[in-house]
C-alpha cells in the first residue's frame, strides 16, 4: 500500500482513518507505513506523529484538545470504525 500523502503535522495524521485504526487497534496492513512515520529522522514528522497517537489513545485527557475537538474527533471515529465493521 503506497500513501499518497506525507503527512509533517498532528492534523494530517488525525484526519486519517487508516492511522485512526491503526492507533487503536493496531491494524497490521499498514503497519510498515506508519512504523516508517514513528522511525522519521526529521524530528518534526516524528513528533507530530507520536503526538497524534497519544491523543488517540489518551482521548480522556482533555488538556491535550478542547472538549469540541475531542467530541467532534470520537464521533468521526465511531462513524468511521462502525462503518467498516459492518
């Protein structure tokens, strides 16, 4: 699987389906690509994407996004994980 986009900040990653999977449940297919983001040398794609998955996985913790944006970023990821599983 080739991305089509590089991705340098948290938004990129956030708006993301295959890497909202791959954050929280640990999606496999995808894997080498976002191993490839995690392992980046440019320090600001790196940063920016291990920001995006400790907001994921930490959506609670409402000092990292205002109450809007953790509201508005789990509706878009039940939506999106409720319609590839069914």
């Amino acid at each position: 699987m080739t991305k089509r986009n590089h991705y340098n900040k948290v938004e990129d990653f956030l708006r993301d389906d295959e890497f909202i999977r791959y954050a929280l449940e640990g999606n496999t297919d995808s894997i080498g690509l976002w191993d490839s983001y995690a392992n980046n040398p440019c320090n600001t794609v790196r940063c920016a994407f291990q920001k995006a998955v400790h907001i994921l996985q930490n959506l609670d913790d409402c000092s990292l996004l205002s109450d809007e944006e953790v509201k508005a970023l789990k509706v878009r990821i039940f939506k999106t994980l409720k319609y590839n599983y069914n």
